[in-house]
C-alpha cells in the first residue's frame, strides 16, 4: 500500500494505491488522524480508485475517522470505489454511513459547498 497526499482548499485528498492488508492498517490510520489534528473542521477525502482489497480492521479505521471528524463538524469521504471494496462496503453496511462519491471530482465539488 502507498499513499500520495494532496491538499487543494482545505481539504486533504489520500489516494492510496494497493491493497490495504494486516499491519498496513496502522498506517493508514496514522496518516489519517494527522489531518484531524491539522484543521478545526477537517475534510478528508480517500480516493480508492486503485485499491483492489482492503481488510476489516481497514473499515474499522475509517469508521473511526469517520466519527473523529464528525465531532469536529468536518467531512470524510471515500471515493472511486473499485467493485470488491464497494460490495464490502454493501455488505457491512457501511456504504449507508459514510459518505461515498463516484469518483475524486465530485467528491471535491461537494466538500466545496
């Protein structure tokens, strides 16, 4: 798994490229909660567009993301889901709680608004 980071406005973009196995988990969640000390209101937007797996202690983080950035009045998102990571998603549930855009752009034009 590696991961490139940019920050256009104030709101940070990770793209992660591979899949999210046992023991990357941490750093990713590492990174993550970088951003969440960085702003009053973070917006984060996970772009998944090359990520063809991603385990379950990998969900767990961004659930927690998720709720971190919640109580600070922020965003969090993820987007470009690849067909495995979005049936995971369906089949979790968790597609119904976090917020899920088609792909990079629409998910920036809505963390605009």
């Amino acid at each position: 798994m590696k991961t490139k980071n940019k920050k256009k406005n104030d709101i940070w973009i990770v793209e992660i490229e591979g899949p999210i196995k046992s023991g990357m988990e941490f750093t990713l969640a590492d990174e993550l909660e970088s951003y969440l000390h960085q702003m009053e209101a973070p917006k984060i937007i996970v772009d998944l567009k090359k990520v063809p797996f991603i385990n379950s202690a990998a969900l767990g983080i961004f659930l927690n993301i998720f709720r971190e950035v919640e109580k600070k009045n922020g965003r969090f998102g993820l987007c470009s889901l690849t067909s495995d990571v979005e049936n995971l998603l369906e089949i979790t549930k968790l597609e119904s709680v976090l917020e899920i855009f088609r792909n990079q752009e629409d998910a920036f034009d809505s963390f605009q608004d």
